[in-house]
C-alpha cells in the first residue's frame, strides 16, 4: 500500500512533533504493510502552517536517514496539502509548495465548514495550466454533505478525490460516514489515504475499514485506492 495524505514530517504542523515521533509511526505502517508514503504538511498562506518546501525537503532528508539506521523499510516522498487560496499557482511558481512527489498533481484542502467563495474557478484555473488536482477528504466538508451535487461538478472538471480510511469508522462523525459510503458507492474516489498525524493505538482500525469498504467496492477496486492509483505518483 501506497500513502498520499498524512502529517508525519515532524516539526512543521499539527502532527509529528520529533523526528523520533515519525519514525514509530512509520515503523508501524510498514508493520501493517505500508511500502511509501508521501509526506504531505499543511500548507496554509499567513499561517503558522506556511514552512517553504525547501525547508521540508531538509527534513525528508533527515528522516530518510534515520528509517535507514533504524532499518525501516518504507519509502518517502515529499508534497503538500495546500489549503485552498488564489494563489496557489503562484506559490507553486515560488517552490513555496510542492506537488506530489514532484508530479503534477496537487493535495488540495477545503474547509471543513463553510466555504471558499470561488474556489470551483480557481480548480479551473490551475487544471488550466496542466495540473491535477485531487481533493483532500471531501466527506468531511459540511457543504458537501449538504449538497453532493458539488461532488459532481468538480468531477465535471477533472478534479479527483481523496477520501480518508478513518473516514469510514466514524473517526469524523457521522456525517463524513455517511458521506464516504455513498462516495465509494458511486464510484467517485481515487484515493484512500490515512490522513495519520500521530501514532495509534490500534492500527488494526484499517482493517476494519476495508471490511466496511468491500461493502461498497470489490477488493480489486479497494487495491486500486490503496495501492495501484497511488503507485502512479512514485513510480
């Protein structure tokens, strides 16, 4: 299994504080059968979340290190999860963000109540001048669990979604459960990610989150999410 979503670069946002933090949770994910990751910290402009990719790049570097000494078998990579903003392209230009793995897709963030006037032009725009855009757990935004039509229109333009695991047991509340269901039941995701910003207490919660999955998918179409579409991105 592949990870596109997650905040295990320690020491830039709300997730891994310590070098030491990240690699027991990476351990652990290559425990359950993780083979790469791609590092994705919060990007939001004017904020305390705003660490330019070159100073993430650093500490990839650092942590790549340290899964070697402490023979850890699992791949990183390096992205964002950028937070929606007009100037997105524009901070893509910089190198103050980072797409996927040095691809041409890009983690985009909405928020999770509320609503990003005009943010339907702005996916536009940067789809545009060639980029992909995939869109970060879209079962835990309120006005999309209001209005699934908004789910439509994004698809309309090229946009791809990401949805998260723990989305699945209830980790954000029922809504966002209900949400991801009818999500994979019509067949409207292209990732499942973890989303991880700490370690668990039982990891085997990813387990029961693909038995409720293979209600609404097949397996084969599960190891497209998981694996086969997130390969694309490091391979």
């Amino acid at each position: 299994m592949i990870d596109i979503h997650n905040h295990l670069l320690f020491g830039i946002d709300d997730g891994s504080k310590s070098i030491e933090d990240s690699i027991d949770v990476l351990k652990d994910m290559a425990d359950f059968g993780y083979k790469a990751v791609i590092l994705t910290p919060h990007y939001i402009k004017d904020s305390n979340y705003a660490n330019p990719a070159r100073d993430n790049y650093k500490r990839l570097k650092e942590l790549q290190k340290e899964l070697i000494k402490n023979n850890i078998n699992i791949k990183l990579f390096l992205g964002n999860e950028i937070y929606i903003d007009d100037r997105i392209y524009e901070l893509l230009i910089k190198q103050e963000v980072y797409p996927l793995n040095g691809t041409n897709f890009i983690l985009v963030e909405l928020p999770i109540s509320g609503e990003y006037e005009g943010y339907q032009e702005i996916f536009s725009f940067l789809i545009s001048k060639g980029l992909n855009i995939i869109l970060a757990h879209p079962e835990r935004y309120i006005s999309f669990q209001r209005d699934f039509s908004k789910v439509y229109e994004l698809e309309k333009i090229g946009v791809y979604f990401q949805s998260n695991i723990d989305s699945l047991v209830g980790r954000y509340g029922e809504g966002a459960e209900e949400m991801i269901k009818r999500l994979l039941k019509e067949k409207k995701i292209s990732f499942l990610a973890t989303d991880i910003h700490r370690k668990k207490h039982n990891y085997n919660i990813w387990n029961t989150a693909r038995e409720i999955a293979l209600k609404y998918i097949s397996a084969e179409e599960y190891d497209i999410l998981v694996n086969k579409n997130p390969s694309k991105l490091v391979s």
